[in-house]
C-alpha cells in the first residue's frame, strides 16, 4: 500500500540538474543560427510573389 503514495513526479523532480554552462552556450549558439538562416531565407523568399507578377504585367 505504501507503494501507491509514491508520486512519480515528484521523483522525476528530485532527479533534475543543472545543466553545465559550455552545453548551455553551445544550444543557445545553434538556436541563434537557426534563427537567423530562418530571417535569412523569409528575407529571399519573402517578395517572390510580387516579383513574378511584377515580371508578367505588361505597360498599357
């Protein structure tokens, strides 16, 4: 019965640390270049449709 008040929970709690400061720098430096190739291809990708409509519209 004393099995049953065991809260998993609070075990999996107990059994989390501190994650080391260089693997902390090292994902936060690849979600920062992530990000940016993500703005760098919204930037070349963003306008393709005026462009091509642009490139089609004859002068009257």
């Amino acid at each position: 019965m004393s099995d049953n008040n065991k809260n998993p929970f609070k075990e999996m709690e107990d059994s989390l640390r501190e994650v080391p400061p260089h693997m902390k720098k090292k994902v936060m430096s690849d979600i920062a270049n992530a990000k940016l190739v993500m703005d760098m291809a919204t930037l070349f990708t963003y306008n393709y449709t005026s462009a091509i409509e642009g490139m089609f519209k004859t002068k009257s």
